[in-house]
C-alpha cells in the first residue's frame, strides 16, 4: 500500500553481530512506519539496540535482513557510494557534542564541510553565506564562525552538529541521544530549537533516547525496546497513560520524578539487569526480570507485536489473556 | 540536633596559567545526623570541589582552599595533618563516584577489595574481613558466592553495589556520593537508589548526594541545597526547595525538565550559559540570566537569608513585598 | 579561552568573530611558556644556522680534514677547542660535523616516519589481514637490535653515509608504524569519524581529512625524540667503525679518534661528546615540552 505521506519505513529490520561467543542479536526484527513532519521516539537502555537501529537506518551500518524503504524507495542494498548522494536527505545529529566534531577544525570549517561536499553552494561567498544563515537558524553567534569545538561549551557544540546536519536539507534527521550529555538548561535550549525547526521546516526525526520524560515531551509516538526488539509501540499520550508491556511498566516507574509530598506515586521496582543479548532463546526476552509471568511464557516462544487498540502494538503474552478474560 | 558536618564560607581557587578559577565562593551548608543533604547544580557550580574538599582532597596544585572551615564530627577536616586525614577517609566519611568502571581495581577480586578496606580501618583478621565483606555483598544484594570474582565479571550496577558495600563496610558517619547513578540505567537507577536509601536509614549515616538530576534529589534527600557559580543560592527541606521554591534560578532548574510538562508546550529553558568561572558576573553571579534581575542585582551580592525555618535563599529581591515568582503566580 | 576579537568582512557585511584558536595554536601558545622547550628550540636553531655558516666559512679540503704541525693543541686563542692528533681544529671540525649528526638523524627518521607512517596507518585503518601481515614484519625488525641491522646493511652495501642513513631508517620505521598504527586506531574508533561517514564524506578524504590530522601529536612528539636517539645511534655506528668513515668529521667518529688520546689530550674526546649531548637534551626538551603542550589532560 503505497502511501506517499510515509517519508520512512522499516520492515523487520535485522541486525546481529557475530561475537567470539556467538551471535548478538542486536537489532531484531524492528519495524516501523514514519509520517513526514512526525517524531517517533525510540527509548530502551543501554544494550537494547536502539543506536544500532538509527545507524542502521542510515546504513552506517549494514543490516543482516530486513528492509529499508525511503521515500518510497528501497535503500537496503545500495552500495555505500550510491548511498553519498542520499546523506542529503537523511542525516544523524551524534550523542556526544565532544567527541563528534574533529577537534581540529574550525566552526566555519565544521558547518561549511557538508556544503562543500555536496556542491549545496559552490562559490566561496555563497558557502561562507549559508554557513553564516545556518549558524543564525541554529543560534550560534556569529562571532564564533573562527573558534575551535574545544573553545566552546556543550550546547554550543551540539547546536554545531545540528547545524551540519541541517546543512544539506534533509527530510529526515536521527537525533542518537542529543540531549543527554548537556546539562538541565542547555537541554531544554536545545529540545525546544529542535522542535522549532520541525515547525518550521518540516523534519522528520527519529529520537532515540534512554530518558523516558524527555520523549514523551518530544515525540508523537513511542517504540520501547528491549534486547534487539519492539515490545511496545504506541503515540505517546498513549503510551503513558496506558502502558500495557510489563517492561514498559516498570520503566515508567522507574523515572525519579522532581516531586515531593503527596502528589509523588509509588514506585514500583523490578529486579535483575539486562541479560546478555548474545544467543538469545525464542521465549520472551523479558521473562527473567519479569513478575508478571504467566507460566506459558517460560515455554512458548517470543511474543510478536501485535495491535490490541487502533496504533498501540504491544508484543507479551499477557495481552492473549487479557483477551480471553474479557471474552 | 547535632550536626555531621559543617561546612563554613569555604572558598576554594584552581590557579592555572591562564588565570584563578573561583570554584567555589563562600559555601556554607551543614548536614544534621541520619539526614541526606542534596547538592544540586549544573555542570561547573562546584558541586565536585566541594565534595573534594571535604575530604581534603583538592588536587594542589593547582587547587588552593583559601579559606573557611569544614568541622567534621567536631574536628576542623582542614587544619587535620596527613596522617588524622588518612584516618578520618573511609572511617568517618566515604565517597562513591561516578564511574563505578574506574573505582574498582580491576585485578582484584571484588570482595578482597571490600575485604582490604575493613583490614585497614577496623583491624580485623584477613578471615574475619572476607566473612564481613560477604555479608556486605549479601546486604547490597550481590550474593556472596560472587566475591572472588573480578570487576570485569560484574555488570556496571553490580559495580556500583560493589563501590556502596566498600564505601560503607566501616560504617562512616557521613557517605559522600558524587552523582553515584548518572552512569547507570534507569531500571538500575532505581534499584540502586532504593538500596542506598534503605542502607543509610539503616545504620544511621548521614548522606551528602551531589547530582544535577532533581528527580534523583526528590527520590533520597531530606534536605536540599540548590548551588550556582560556587554558593548556594537556596537551602531547605525537600519540601521547601520542590512546593515552596524561592531563588530564580531554582525556578529556572524546574521549568526547564521536560518531565512535568504536557506535551506540545514549549519548555521555558534558563537563558543564557553558566558563568565563566575566571570571570564571574558582578553583584548576584545570576543576575545576567535572571528574568527578574534589576539594577541593584548588578552590583549586591546577595547573601543567603533565613526565609522561614529551615528555608534560606540568597536573593536581594526576595524582601521586596511585591516579589513574587512566575511559579506562585501561575499558582494563584 | 580566546577573546581577542576581529572584524572580518563577509558578503560585504562587517562581522565582529573571535579569533579562535587552532589546536596548533594553542600548543604553540603553551609550548612557549615552557623553558625547557624553548631552550631546546634555541639551541637547536643556532646549531643549525652555525654549521650552515660553518660550511661557507670553512673549506674542507683546507680547514677540515688538511693535516698540519699544530698537533693536541689544547683550548688557546688560535683553536678555541684545540686540535686533534692530526693538528685539526677541533671547533671546524665540531661546527662543520653537526650538518652530518644532523642530516643524518633528520634523514633516517624522516624515512622511518613516512615508511612506518604508511604502513601503520594502513594497518590501523583496515585491521584484518593487513593489519596482521605488517605488524608481523614489524615485530621482526623490532626484534633485531638496530646495530645489527646496521652491521649487516653496512657489510653487504659498504659504509657510506648513504647506507648509514638507510641501515638506521630500517631500525627506526617499526617504531613509527607501531605508534602509526595505534593512533590511528585510536581516532578512526572516534564518533568525528563516523560522522564525516553520515554526511557523506569518501573514505580518503576521511582519512586525509579527519584521521590523519588527529594522530600528528604523538607522531610529532616521537619524531622529535627519535631524531635525538638517532644522533646517539649514528654516533655510535661511527665510534664503533660500522659508520661514517674518516676524516669525515662526524661527531661520534671524533670521539673514536680521541679514544687513543683521552689521558694526554681530553679536549678531542670532550667537546664532540658535549656537542652530542646538548643536542640530544635539546631534542629531548623539545620532545617533552611538545607531549606537554599538545597533551588535551593538560587543558584546564
């Protein structure tokens, strides 16, 4: 069903790495629809592989199986030179504002290298031009056109990579944690930029994050996942209002919320730590920290997702009881 | 009630080749028996030096305390010789960092390390010392059979469980915990708060948590104390500094969380950036960023008053009868 | 930070910027602050300028290597450093001979570094199979003491300045493909590097561009402080006859010729050693001066 208003779509996407001990299945089997113009959040902890997914949607990383479709067009198997010319189109905003901008380049040089690169402008007046009007889209002062990344603190460095990414126009940008290594203030600077250029441009972003409060701010709809997998795929009111997966659960209950006195909930704690994601069983990936196991999961293999309201996937074996319960 | 701690107009310098850093600027605080002080502030504020030189520990050069005084247990920490400093270090305070990757050695195993600590400063035998450094393992939920294995066989919570059981196998009077869960992840955060929280109500300690998370703060501290270019601009009980908040900044740090907005809304971020250390603003060090800043902000120091009971602040406005903050408004 | 401000003029608008400051800026900024490092630079340059003068002013045939009656003179005002056994003025020979140690050390490692570079670098970037098969070979050479290396290049080629230098390139390019390649690793692992990849940049121009930059300072730093061992080496080669051959006047084959004489004339073995000495303490100043200037720790 071809449908032109999806700008990106991701059909069981498949990543594993072959590890001395086996196979680590790092992306399993994630797929997804994205509207232009909408945010989809991708939240899990560390191991679950969401930034193996957004540089797997960019094809910084080959995937194993799976497809990507963008635009209406398959990329999954094109070759890393015909990739170059789609980089204007799809562009990735780094975690880190330290260690993602070459130390040994100046502002002008950072923002101006993906114009030169792919002839946006040609003359030196016209790159130097937009090099400026990016830096003033971006609220950079223009006074640090000849500074060094080292010269500057985090926010500013990160509103830099945004910049080059916005340098080539894209349609679709993966935001790989942008906020999580600024301090309080400078985040919500920067979230709030980012959402004013999806106003006023039209962005589409992929938002990838271990901080629950801060997708929820910003994306329309939510994917939780857990060792390689979806479990939990809802818009994001939804998602918290009525989360469904027990993970979900407990990660929502697990954010320390800036409440004091009697307005605070009661927080309920699961136990254990993510297991390895090397040789995984076909059973429920969350079966061992889970405390709402029915006995068929310990032997019944790995729930799919599957929609039990319009937009809401939820992959547990729990729902087939609720079902059953209600019928 | 008796005080562990008391830090008094402490300031700390770094004195490097390219000028002083004014690290810390007066700090005053203190810490009462069996309670929890939160120390919050953004990158830059100070919160580590102050943690540093509590234990004496300022890297010197090119750190330098240039004044004030820091009472421990009725023993000034900073007049204290190298020998009393050793001893006072993991028998009356200890200190759980960040990383629990860099705090353990990693070629010894875990429960020799704990082992190792309680030979140093409470004299018992190796044997004695293993058994007691198993039962610690037991109390922050490793089980003690993991006590020959190595760091690098751990997860990074169980580190950090690792990191709390040696910090608290002498039973110090005051831990130190400087952002002890920022590395972890939030299912783990949890746990690992709820373990410290209930070990410290346990065996009496007080607690100094440093972190520039507020949801952490809101979950462990009793009592708060709000830090902003080397002072502290606001102090007081959870519920004071969360439902009652006074100082602009404060404010500033609420209004920019994500956490408790609806959708859609614009987050109100504190304008501006952290002050440069070297050169810090004339007046209140927050007055270029403040919203309600008026020209007597630019050249007053504001010094930290009593507001109501436990409640200070460190805000020239905050007599004016008029003066209220956007919060309060909206409340109204 | 920087603040010295400046007007430039862009699309014919006036824009007041910082003038920011590149991280060879600033090394060069913190290297000047330090003593050592500056001594090192000044003695280094007046060396060179002094046997580059040395080399007009005296006439080999004439002043270098012709004998005269005037033999073991001691210091005096005639010769400042005396003469050798063959009535040699010991200061020429001294001024003249640092354009051997010199060329010498500056050339076996400029070989080294751009032989050891390469493949180190190839090494890094590619791992693999690559990675292993030169590393091997490097290990090899890394095995065999450099005198031996230089004995047999010595012995199969005969001695000439020329295999000197190449015998003491040999001994030297393991170390740089080994430093070569663990930057390069250390850099190409970097998330700069990735995302010079997600904008769209070829893998050569990566690598020119982002990866090569990057790994200069601990490249610059050994450079230096193998250019200092170099000269120790090439003075040995020649004190122990394997190198430069008489009466070139190499400082390490001066010494050798004073060896015979250092009871009755000290002077013959005394300058030339110092004259060794200074430069490589210079060298190593500068050495560590440069670890510490471009160490980022280092930043406040």
């Amino acid at each position: 069903m071809p449908d032109s208003n999806t700008l990106l779509e991701v059909r069981d996407l498949t990543k594993f790495f072959d590890t001395p001990k086996g196979k680590l299945h790092a992306v399993d089997g994630v797929s997804f629809k994205l509207e232009r113009g909408k945010t989809l959040g991708i939240v899990g902890e560390s191991g679950c592989g969401k930034s193996t997914t957004g540089r797997t949607i960019l094809k910084l990383i080959e995937p194993t199986s799976g497809q990507i479709i963008f635009n209406g067009e398959d990329i999954t198997n094109y070759s890393v030179r015909h990739m170059r010319r789609f980089r204007t189109q799809m562009q990735m905003i780094f975690q880190d504002p330290f260690s993602s901008l070459d130390p040994r380049q100046s502002i002008m040089q950072l923002i101006s290298e993906p114009i030169r690169e792919h002839k946006i402008c040609t003359t030196s007046a016209e790159i130097a031009k937009r090099t400026l009007s990016l830096m003033d889209t971006v609220g950079l002062a223009r006074r640090f056109l000849n500074s060094y990344p080292h010269e500057l603190d985090g926010g500013r460095r990160q509103r830099i990579g945004i910049a080059r990414a916005l340098a080539v126009n894209p349609q679709l940008i993966v935001c790989d944690e942008p906020v999580s290594a600024l301090d309080v203030s400078i985040q919500a600077q920067i979230l709030n930029l980012l959402r004013q250029l999806q106003r006023d441009i039209g962005l589409t972003y992929v938002f990838i994050t271990h901080d629950l409060s801060v997708v929820r701010y910003f994306s329309d709809d939510v994917a939780v996942m857990y060792l390689g997998q979806m479990v939990e795929k809802a818009s994001s009111d939804n998602l918290f209002a009525n989360p469904v997966h027990p993970y979900t659960k407990a990660l929502l209950s697990a954010i320390p919320l800036p409440i004091v006195g009697k307005d605070k909930p009661v927080r309920k704690l699961i136990t254990g730590e993510v297991t390895s994601p090397v040789n995984l069983p076909d059973r429920c990936r969350f079966f061992s920290r889970c405390d709402m196991c029915l006995e068929k999961c310990s032997s019944a293999c790995n729930p799919t997702l599957a929609e039990i309201e319009p937009k809401h996937f939820v992959a547990c074996h729990l729902i087939d009881k609720e079902k059953k319960d209600v019928q | 009630m008796e005080k562990v701690l008391e830090v008094k107009d402490l300031v700390v310098r770094y004195e490097t080749d390219d000028g002083i850093v004014h690290a810390i600027n007066g700090l005053s605080f203190s810490i009462d028996k069996e309670r929890t002080l939160g120390l919050v502030g953004e990158t830059g504020a100070g919160k580590t030096t102050a943690a540093l030189s509590i234990l004496n520990l300022v890297p010197d050069p090119p750190g330098v305390i240039a004044g004030g005084s820091i009472i421990l247990d009725g023993k000034d920490v900073l007049s204290m010789g190298e020998k009393e400093l050793e001893r006072m270090r993991g028998n009356d305070v200890a200190m759980i960092f960040q990383d629990p990757m860099t705090a353990l050695n990693p070629v010894i195993p875990v429960g020799q390390q704990i082992a190792e600590s309680l030979e140093i400063h409470e004299g018992l035998s190796r044997e004695e010392a293993m058994e007691k450094a198993k039962q610690m393992l037991e109390q922050v939920g490793i089980s003690a059979s993991r006590a020959y294995d190595y760091p690098h066989q751990l997860s990074g919570g169980m580190k950090q469980r690792v990191v709390i059981a040696i910090a608290l196998a002498c039973q110090p009077s005051l831990l130190i915990a400087d952002e002890p869960t920022t590395a972890l992840d939030v299912t783990i955060q949890a746990q690992v708060l709820s373990l410290m929280k209930g070990l410290i109500d346990n065996s009496h300690m007080s607690m100094l948590l440093i972190t520039h998370d507020l949801g952490v703060v809101a979950e462990v501290c009793d009592d708060v104390a709000v830090m902003y270019a080397g002072r502290i601009v606001e102090i007081g009980s959870a519920d004071d500094i969360f439902n009652h908040t006074l100082h602009p900044y404060t404010e500033g740090l609420f209004d920019s969380l994500p956490n408790l907005k609806a959708r859609g809304e614009d987050l109100i971020p504190i304008k501006g950036l952290m002050p440069d250390p070297m050169h810090l603003p004339q007046g209140c060090s927050f007055h270029p960023r403040c919203p309600y800043a008026t020209e007597a902000c630019k050249t007053r120091e504001p010094e930290l008053k009593k507001a109501e009971g436990s409640h200070y602040v460190a805000c020239i406005r905050y007599n004016e009868s008029s003066f209220c903050l956007r919060r309060d408004k909206d409340a109204r | 930070m920087s603040k010295t401000r400046k007007t430039i003029i862009l699309e014919g608008e006036e824009i007041e910027i910082y003038k920011g400051r590149s991280m060879a800026q600033e090394t060069w900024r913190r290297l000047k602050r330090n003593k050592g490092a500056m001594i090192g630079i000044i003695f280094l340059v007046a060396l060179m300028l002094a046997t580059t003068v040395a080399s007009f002013v005296y006439d080999y045939d004439k002043d270098i290597i012709a004998m005269s009656k005037d033999r073991f003179m001691p210091p005096s005002k005639d010769h400042i450093l005396g003469t050798d056994n063959m009535g040699r003025d010991i200061f020429a020979r001294v001024l003249y001979g640092a354009k051997y140690s010199l060329v010498i050390s500056l050339g076996s490692t400029a070989i080294g570094l751009a032989v050891g570079l390469f493949l180190g670098a190839l090494a890094g970037y590619y791992g693999g199979l690559i990675d292993n098969i030169v590393m091997r070979v490097t290990d090899i050479f890394y095995s065999i003491p450099y005198i031996m290396i230089a004995v047999v290049v010595v012995s199969m080629l005969g001695t000439s300045t020329m295999n000197l230098l190449l015998a003491m390139a040999l001994g030297t390019f393991s170390n740089f493909a080994r430093i070569g390649r663990a930057s390069v690793m250390t850099v190409r692992d970097q998330e700069f590097i990735e995302a010079g990849r997600a904008i769209g940049l070829p893998t050569w121009k990566t690598i020119v561009k982002h990866v090569l930059p990057n790994c200069l300072s601990p490249i610059i730093v050994q450079t230096t402080l193998k250019v200092g061992s170099n000269i120790i080496s090439a003075s040995s080669l020649s004190f122990l006859g394997v190198g430069v051959t008489p009466p070139t006047p190499e400082w390490g084959a001066m010494l050798s010729d004073g060896r015979s004489y250092i009871r009755s004339s000290g002077w013959m073995c005394l300058f030339p050693g110092l004259a060794i000495m200074f430069t490589v303490l210079a060298l190593n100043l500068l050495g560590d001066g440069l670890r510490d200037a471009m160490d980022p720790k280092l930043k406040r």
